[in-house]
C-alpha cells in the first residue's frame, strides 16, 4: 500500500467513529486497524523508504515497546566478570545482570552516563562497563525504524467489547544524535541489561533500547499530520 491509499483509507476509516474490535486483548487494536485498512501485512510504503513501521496506539494507554537490541563490541570490561562482580539473583536463581539502567545509580551501584557522543553504563567507583557510540544507536534505529506512522485512536468498552476510534494519523521521520541523548538524559528511552552466569561465559540476550508509545514522537525529527 503507498502512503496516499493509506491516507484515503485512514479518512475514511476515521469518519467511521467508533468501530469494534477485531480481536480482544492488548493486540486488538492493530488487528483492528490493518483489518479496516485492508492491509494483510504491515507494508505501506513511501518512495524513499523501503517501509514505514505501522503503529496503533490507544490515545491513554503506555505499554513500553523495544526499538532494537544492539550489543556489539561495546562491553569494556569482559561481559562475565561484569556478572559476577555486579550482578544479582534473578527469578531462577543465577547471577545476572537484569537492570533497566536509571541516571541514578541502582543497588549494584552501576548508572546511566549519557555525553554528547556515547552513553554508558559506569559503576560509583568509576569502573566503565559498556559503552555505546549515540551515532551507532541512532543508525540502528534508523534501520529497524525508518519511519513510524502513530496511529492514535481512544477507546471505550460496550457490552464487554471493546471500540476505537482512529482519529489522527502522524508520519514520522528521521532522528540525531543530539535528539537521542536529549531523550536518554530525560529517561524516555530506557537500556534494558539483560545478561546472565553461564558458567565458562555470560549469556547475553542482547541489550534492550525501549520507550513507552507516548514518548515515540520525541524520537522523530520530523512529525507530519496525515
């Protein structure tokens, strides 16, 4: 679908009011939305862009999203004796390093660092445990993301089912490395370690950038009003 269709369908779509859900739970609102846009996948497509992310978002909720993973070459201490030094017991009983990183330092002591160029993840002491170039994340969230269509839509309950109401569609485009550290400095992106003892090694399920779907607009340079 190119984004004009897309348009039209959306107008016609948001002059419906509200319509029922397609499907019940958490996910029912993206059903909802591609079932009456008539998408079979999520593949609206703009000239310049391979793909456009389709997003639907209810107008108060804040469910937390992950933009990306990425945890390539940015550990300075080895990822094992970073788990044994500062990690913690997790739900199954190994060492693990399972922090969502705060700028405030959390009971192990390690903290968010965000510069001009790189965050990273550093200990009271002054130990650096990671770091991440601002330019490689903003890359990468560029190829998982080159643009975002937000849908937002309110909702109500009837009877038991739920109903949305899609009335406003926003493209957005682009982002920098100065928009990303302002946005890690006011905590709307959050660093997920998620890594654990295994042993002879450490277990790294990759470390997670996510934000809540309210914030996702302040991630984009450019917003448009569709």
């Amino acid at each position: 679908m190119q984004l004009e269709e897309f348009v039209k369908k959306f107008k016609e779509l948001k002059a419906k009011g509200f319509v029922p859900s397609t499907r019940k739970g958490p996910t029912g609102i993206g059903h909802t939305l591609e079932t009456y846009l008539g998408l079979t996948e999520n593949n609206i497509a703009l000239p310049d862009l391979h793909k456009i992310e389709l997003k639907a978002h209810r107008a108060k909720g804040n469910n937390l999203i992950t933009l990306f993973t990425f945890n390539r070459k940015v550990w300075k201490m080895p990822p094992l004796k970073a788990v044994k030094k500062y990690g913690s017991l997790d739900k199954d009983g190994r060492i693990g390093l399972y922090y969502t990183m705060s700028l405030k330092p959390n009971s192990a002591g390690l903290f968010l660092e965000v510069q001009d160029t790189e965050i990273s993840v550093r200990h009271i002491f002054g130990q650096v445990v990671a770091t991440w170039q601002l330019q490689t994340l903003a890359d990468r969230f560029m190829q998982k993301m080159p643009a975002l269509l937000f849908v937002s839509a309110f909702t109500e309950e009837r009877d038991g089912k739920e109903y949305f109401h899609f009335y406003r569609a926003q493209l957005m485009k682009e982002t920098s490395t100065e928009l990303l550290a302002d946005q890690f400095r006011a905590e709307n992106i959050l660093v997920d370690l998620r890594l654990h003892d295994k042993g002879t090694m450490a277990r790294n399920h990759g470390t997670g950038f996510r934000t809540y779907e309210e914030k996702l607009p302040f991630l984009f340079k450019s917003i448009t009003d569709l």
